[in-house]
C-alpha cells in the first residue's frame, strides 16, 4: 500500500512540475508579467498624484469618477451626449472608408509604379516630398476641398494612409526575388498568371507591412483631425471633456483610443498572416 | 561525310561584363559545344569560372556577348519551359504546396491538357520523385533533399527537352545527395532527357555524365577538355565505381583542376615603369620574316612606342632559340612548333619555356625534289614509295630543323604514303641556304623548306617542286614569335605593344598591292640579300613549280592576316603537339591542356586584338584534317596519335609548367 502511495505522490509531482514547466512557456507568463507591470505603472502613478508632483486625478479618482461613463458605453443622450462606445464607432467609421480608400488606391497605384522603372523615378520625389507631411497640416487643404467636416476627416485619413501603403506596395513589387521572376520567365506565365501566382503572394507581406503603417497613422490622424472639426467621434469628446476640465474623462478616453489601436494594428495583422500561407 | 546536326549547339560564346569604371570582365571566351539529344553532359570547373553563367546562357537567362545558342535549329533567345532549369537554390514559390507548385508549371507550359489530365500529370510526376506523401505540405515545411526533389519534379513534369542543372545537390548532405543523384539518374535514363548539369562534384559528374565538359579558371574561361565516359547506360553507382577507367578518369579531371587551380594571374601592372633602352628581335632569312621588317622599316614599331627594335638575323634556328632562353633576345621569329618543342625539351634536351602570342606567317613551304628523281617519274609521295622499294635506295631529304613545321609536314606527307621517314628515307638538317648547293651536288634527293629557296632551286634547274605546303595543311602556322615567359610577365606592356604592331604589319603584309615594295624591302642586304625576282614567285607571282605547267598566283600561298591567320590557336597546336610526340622530338605531356595553354597565350593576343578592334578569339573548328582528310578531334589527341600506322614509341609524362605564366593585367 505504502508502496503504491509513493509511486502516486511520484506521478502527480512529475505531473505538477511538467504543468509548471508549460506554465512557464505560455503566454500565461506574458500575462503575469503584463499585470505586474501595469499594476506598478497605476502603483506609481498613484503615488506620484498622492505626493502632489502631477496635478492629475489618481487612478482611483479617475475610475470613481468616471464610472457612469465606463458602464455604459452605448448611452445616448441629445446632441453630441453619447456614450464612449459610440464615439469610438463613429471614430471607426471615418477610419474605415478613409482607409479602405486608401488602401484600394494605394495598393493599386504601388502595384503598377513598382512593375515600371520609368513610372518609379517619375513618382518617387513626389512621394518622398509628400510622405513627410503631418497628418493635420493636410486639415486645411482639405477643408478648403471638401467645404464640408465630414468629407474632410475622412479625405485626411486617406491621405495620411495612403503614403507608406503606397511605399511599401512598390518596395514588395520591386523587391520580388530574381529567383521567383526567373521560375515565371522560364513558365512563360502569362500576365495574369503571373499577377495572381507571383506578383501578388510575393507582395503580401510587404503590403501589410504598409497596411499596417497606414492604419496606425489613420487613427493617430482621426484623434487629431476631430478635435478640430467637432461632431460625434473620440477627438471631439476629448477636446470637449478639456474644455468642461473633466480630466478623468480624458484619461478614460485615452485608454480607449490605445486600445482600440492596438485591436486594429493586430487585426490588419491577422489578416496579412491568413493570407501568406506557407510563411514560417 | 554527313555530320548529325547537333541537337544544341554552343556556337562560339563570349560573355563579357561591364564593370563599374568602364572595365570590362572576359567570363567567358570562345565556347563551342555540341550536345546530342538524350546526352547527360556535365560542365565541370572551379567555382567562378563561368559554368553558371554558360548555363543561364543555355536557359535563356542571359544573352551571350558574342555567338549564340541553337536548339533544335532554332537560336535561344528567352527562356522556355522546353528547358526547364533546376537551381540550385530550388527557387520553388513558397506560397505554393508542393502540389501547387507542380501544378503551375503543367498549367503553364501545357495549356492544352485537360484539368483532370493536368492533375495526374502531376501525381504522376509526384509518385516518379517520391513526394505523393508531402503533395500538400509547404516548402518551409520541408528538408533541402525534399525541396530539391520538387524542383526536380516541377521541370520534370512538363517533360522538357533539355534539364537544366545547376549544382543541383551542392547545398545537400552527402546522404540526400548521393540517393537524389540516383533517383535522377534514373528519371532521366527512363525519360531520355538530355541534361546539361553544373557541377564541381567530380564523381557526381562521373556518375551521372557521358560527357565532362572542363572549362579552364576564368577570366576568360574556356573549354579545357571534354572527357568521353565509357560507362554503359542504364549504370548504377556500383558499376560506375567499380569500371577499370573509373579511378584514370577522375585522375584526370582532379589533376586538370588542380593544374587550373596552379593557374594564377599577374599582379596590376600599371605601375611597372615602362622600360628604356631597346628591343632585339631575332629573324631568319626567309620571305615570312616579312611582318618584323615591315614592322621595323614602316614604322609600326614606333606607331606603338617601340622606338628603338633591332632585328638581328639569325646565324641558323638554335642560335635564335638558345639568344631568346639566354635573354639576349626578346624575341625572336621562330617555326610554330618551336616553343613549344623547347618547353617539352626538344630530343632530350632540358625544357626550357617559350611561349607565343602571335603567329606571325601561314603556309609558304614547299616539297622539292631533285630533277633526276623527277626524271625517274617521281612526282608524288606514292611515286617516291615505288622508287625506294624499286632500287632499294635511302634517298636523303634536306629539312631545316627538327623542331620546324617543313620536318613535320614532311614527315607527315611521307608517313601517308606508307614512307617511314626514319627507316626508309634520310632526313638531315641543313641551313635553308644550303640546301641548293646540296642538291646541286647530288647529297640530297629534295627537302622541305620556306621561300625563296624552293624557286632558287627551280629557277636553277637542280629541283621541281612537286607540292606545296598549302597543299599538305591549308593555313598551317609557320611562324610565329617567340618570347620567354618570364619577360612577358615582366613587360607585359611592351609585349602587348609588339603584338599590336606585329598584327598590323601582318595586316599590311597581307595586303598583295603592298607585297612588291615589301619585296624590295626584303632583298635589302640586311634581311635576305637576293635578287627581288626570287622573292616575287608565289610572293606576287605565280609559284613556278618547274614542271612546266603554269599555275595561278594563289595569295594564300603566303598568309598573315586572313582568316585571323595572327590568332595563336590552340587546336593546331595540339596538333603539332601530337606530331613532335609521333617522332619521338619530344615527350607527350600529360598536362597537355596546360601546357597548350602556357605556350599559346590566346588571351594575350585577345588582348592586344580587342585594342585594334579585331576578332579576338580562334576561327571556328572543332577538328582539323590535314590533306589526307583523316580528323583530329581534339578532346583525344593520344587516341589519334595511337591510331596513326607509322608513330615512334610514345614517351608520356607530366611536364612542370612554368610558373610564370600567367595573366598580367593590363592597367
């Protein structure tokens, strides 16, 4: 009996160090580590506030503060008085047509500059001029186009998108190794065989690469372009809970927008991962 | 006599790069090849040597700087699924199953196939390389063996005419290599697809081969050697390794890459000073010294700064070969098989390396006999065979030298008419000068020998000349100039500066409007001292044979600028090579490839050539026939020399090379 206790005692300790060792490899640690970080990050920020060195409200505050607004997000009130959820939707949605938009155009346009050399050396000082140009600075230009706000948040998300979509389209089609083209030239692939068979799984990568760029700009931009222009949207409640000195509300907000920027780089992510098969 | 068109021709190729800077790179230089259908054929060298870039020639892959590639009749100008290249870093697409990738390639180059008929083409394909189990999985997914044996399936599958393999199993452990050789090996043998393959592998290249194809070190790679494998087909690993040639043949492609590896090339020589002081170049009394003196006396020399040349006649031929070994010389007229002969060590003697750069004359010597022998009915060699058995007689033939072209032409001539030109007939060595007074005196019964000493005979009535030795061997080298290695290393640029000046007067030489006043230049007391009337016999005149018929002016009689007559070949003189072993003048190398290549710096002329805008590479030719039509094939020039019915025993040994002799670039 004693013997059998034994060898039992021994399997569930085998059991349990292999179970610690998996624990160690998974993300699970991740997550620990994640949390303890955070925790130490609103640690200190609460006493940073506490001793007085920031005139911010503490974490603590800033959640008793703004409960009513993080339970319900989809509240609707008159006017510009919705919920957070709201406001981010509407944010979302000038981002998705402006960077649909861009992302159709741009990825066409790079296709067609990168396959041409001529076409690249025309292009190519206009795109470098035009690529460092801040997202707001196209506000006005845009105003000025459109005569209308909505229009113009969204013509400045494009615009700000479009640029490293476009680059790194071009860079994926001109970097197509030699190899792939000579395998082609030997086929004698026609156009579109090629096109669908090379060019395009060959660039996938570096297309998202530029999606991924452009996203992460666009939502930078929206943030800043609706501060300006005013109406539903996250830019908007920001500038407006500034003006009303709600801080809380701002720092809510600002957690908002993080997260909802990381959701959407990891997406476009996720996307350019499905479509690249055999990748390692 | 038919020839089988081949199934691809390698049709004389250069490939030249441009570099940054505006130099440019020679890869390859004068590749000729002829590939029969069904043909494994391997090109063999070391690494940078240009086998790649011969391969993507093949493909299409590239355009060739000069010549070209025809398949089937038809020249390559783009790649094409008929051949089907497998690289050596796989290239498979790798967003593609390997199914897929299979399968893009059947829909590509057979279009005309159904979907389903497409589909177990590539199964097919699939189960023949071993890979039905992995049809789904991805490249990245697979081993270097398994990627290869895909790329192998893919040009497989839409049943090329020609596989291309470059370095196919280089990046692959010994193991996956060994068992992916066999499996092509029998993939091949069962499809009959002829295969070029690069390899560096030299018993990948034996196993897999019927032909090896050696391509000498680039720059300026070319073919070396072609080795005929006598495995039979279908083969397997076993009876390769275990056939009595296997251990001689791979010898002798390891020894012809290690020579190759000896092969090292000058340092820059832009900053040598360009030497003060003259140049002494030696010649010979005979119409052929004709460039060195139009050289000299129309200013050629000095058109390309060589100021100050002094040409020194020639007591006899030894004291012009012992002036250039000793250094008194720089340089001197020589007969084309005399570097040569002095490298491999001429009757015994040591060897001492020469080596040529431009042939200077072509053609010009002529057979005389005796009047009374002609009297007695002797016009032909068969003739002269009847005469000796008649009367029992040894006549006595008159040559100049040993190692000349007129003792091997003779002896040739001789040898083919059933003549041994050791036993039957007497052959001593006189001065050109002499010899009319010799057969005057009756001491010899005719001789072999340049103008214009042929005509004096003639014109004096003691000989008839019964065939010329444009009738032997049209365009055979006669002379060339000779120089010791180590000065051109030292000289490269003044060396170069000779060459150039050298073709340009061989030019003017070969011009006939020219050839009275290079006549009258010649007859001067310092160069031949004799009446112009002699030199103007088959110089600018018809050749008087002293039979009585009349004959037209043949301008090829004497040649030194047509047909790229100033080209050093290398194939005649391996021939020559052959000749100076058949008497026993000298040893057969073992390197003789190497040796081809010390003595015959091709790559110099091509030099001095691409300067004047000149072709820069041999005339075309595989083989040459002499006028008895029996071929030299040069891929086995001791297979020819066994052949021969009338040969002395063959003494075969390696020969040191120079070290010496190598590339100086030229800055």
């Amino acid at each position: 009996m004693a013997k059998s206790d034994s060898i039992f005692l021994q399997l569930v300790s085998k059991r349990q160090s292999r179970w610690l060792k998996r624990l160690q490899d998974l993300p699970l640690r991740k997550v620990v580590a994640g949390s303890v970080g955070a925790f130490c990050f609103l640690a200190v920020w609460q006493l940073v506030c506490m001793v007085g060195l920031l005139k911010l409200p503490t974490p603590i505050r800033v959640i008793s503060d703004t409960w009513e607004l993080i339970i319900n997000p989809f509240y609707r009130g008159s006017g510009n008085d919705v919920g957070l959820g709201w406001q981010i939707l509407s944010s979302l949605r000038r981002v998705a047509i402006g960077f649909s938009l861009a992302a159709m155009i741009g990825v066409g346009l790079g296709m067609v500059i990168g396959s041409s050399r001529l076409l690249y050396e025309a292009v190519d000082p206009i795109l470098q001029v035009l690529r460092p140009v801040p997202p707001l600075a196209w506000l006005p230009i845009s105003l000025a186009a459109m005569r209308d706000n909505e229009p113009a948040a969204i013509f400045v998300i494009f615009i700000t998108a479009i640029w490293p979509i476009i680059i790194n389209t071009i860079v994926g089609v001109q970097q197509i190794p030699q190899d792939y083209k000579n395998v082609a030239r030997m086929l004698r692939l026609s156009r579109k065989d090629y096109f669908f068979n090379v060019l395009v799984p060959a660039t996938v990568p570096y297309v998202f690469t530029g999606l991924r760029i452009g996203i992460g700009l666009s939502w930078l931009a929206i943030v800043a372009a609706e501060m300006l222009i005013g109406g539903v949207g996250i830019g908007f409640f920001i500038w407006d809970a500034w003006n009303s000195s709600l801080i809380s509300e701002i720092i809510v907000a600002l957690i908002y927008v993080g997260l909802v920027g990381l959701v959407l780089d990891r997406s476009v992510a996720f996307v350019g991962r499905l479509l690249s098969p055999g990748d390692e | 006599m038919g020839r089988v068109l081949p199934f691809i021709e390698i049709d004389h190729v250069d490939q030249v790069f441009e570099q940054p800077g505006g130099e440019s790179y020679i890869a390859l230089k004068n590749i000729h090849l002829e590939i029969q259908k069904g043909e494994f054929v391997s090109l063999v060298g070391h690494s940078g040597c240009g086998k790649s870039t011969l391969l993507n020639i093949i493909a299409g892959f590239q355009r060739p700087t000069c010549g070209g590639v025809i398949m089937a009749g038809r020249q390559v100008t783009e790649p094409g699924p008929e051949r089907m290249v497998v690289f050596q870093n796989y290239s498979l697409l790798p967003w593609k199953t390997v199914y897929e990738n299979v399968a893009l390639a059947v829909k590509a180059a057979m279009p005309h196939l159904s979907k389903a008929q497409r589909q177990q083409k590539v199964e097919a394909t699939l189960e023949q390389v071993h890979l039905s189990g992995a049809r789904d999985k991805y490249p990245s997914q697979l081993s270097g063996g398994m990627k290869q044996r895909v790329a192998i399936a893919r040009a497989l599958a839409v049943q090329p005419q020609v596989l291309l393999l470059d370095e196919p199993f280089g990046a692959l452990d010994a193991l996956t290599r060994g068992l992916l050789q066999e499996e092509l090996m029998q993939v091949c043998q069962a499809t009959g697809t002829t295969c070029i393959m690069v390899t560096h592998d030299v018993d990948e290249a034996l196993l897999l081969s019927d032909r090896v194809v050696l391509l000498t070190k680039g720059p300026e790679a070319n073919i070396g050697r072609i080795l005929r494998l006598p495995f039979a087909r279908p083969r397997n690993r076993h009876d390769v390794l275990n056939h009595p040639s296997y251990y001689d043949l791979r010898n002798e492609m390891i020894s012809f890459l290690n020579q190759q590896k000896r092969r090292r090339h000058g340092t820059a020589v832009a900053a040598t000073p360009y030497p003060r002081g003259g140049l002494t170049l030696g010649f010979m009394p005979l119409i052929d010294c004709a460039p060195l003196v139009v050289a000299k006396e129309l200013g050629f020399f000095a058109k390309y700064g060589l100021e100050e040349v002094n040409l020194h006649r020639g007591e006899s031929w030894q004291e012009l070969a012992t002036g250039v070994v000793s250094g008194r010389l720089e340089g001197a007229q020589m007969f084309a098989p005399m570097p040569l002969a002095m490298t491999l060590g001429l009757q015994g003697g040591p060897p001492q390396p020469l080596t040529t750069s431009i042939v200077l004359s072509r053609n010009g010597n002529a057979i005389t006999l005796s009047r009374e022998l002609w009297q007695q009915g002797v016009r032909t060699a068969t003739d002269l065979r009847a005469y000796i058995e008649q009367t029992g007689e040894r006549p006595r033939f008159g040559i100049v030298h040993p190692a000349s072209m007129q003792n091997l032409l003779l002896r040739y001539w001789l040898a083919a008419a059933g003549i041994d030109p050791d036993q039957d007939v007497e052959l001593v060595v006189l001065p050109p000068e002499q010899m009319v007074y010799y057969l005057e005196a009756g001491h010899i019964s005719g001789f072999c020998v340049g103008q214009p000493w042929n005509s004096r005979a003639v014109r004096q009535g003691f000989g008839v000349i019964v065939t010329t030795s444009v009738d032997i061997w049209p365009g055979h080298p006669e002379k060339v100039l000779g120089v010791r290695p180590e000065w051109v290393e030292a000289q490269p640029k003044r060396h170069l500066a000779l060459v150039k000046a050298l073709i340009e007067a061989c030019e003017y030489c070969d011009t006939i409007a020219n050839r009275s006043e290079i006549a009258q230049l010649l007859c001067r007391p310092e160069y031949l001292d004799c009446e112009p009337e002699e030199i103007y016999k088959g110089f600018v005149m018809p050749l008087e044979r002293g039979d009585g018929v009349e004959t037209a002016f043949r301008p090829r009689f004497h040649q030194f600028y047509v047909d790229r007559s100033p080209c050093p070949g290398r194939l005649e003189l391996l021939w020559i090579m052959t000749q100076l072993a058949r008497w026993q003048l000298t040893p057969f190398p073992k390197n003789w490839s190497e040796i081809v290549e010390q003595v015959r710096r091709i790559d110099l002329f091509g030099f001095a050539a691409r300067e004047l805008k000149i072709p820069d590479s041999e005339p075309a030719g595989q083989s040459l026939a002499l006028f008895d039509g029996l071929p030299f094939e040069p891929d086995d020039p001791l297979a020819y020399l066994e052949a021969v019915p009338i040969r002395r025993a063959l003494d075969i040994r390696e020969i040191e090379p120079s070290l010496t002799v190598l590339s100086p670039i030229y800055g």
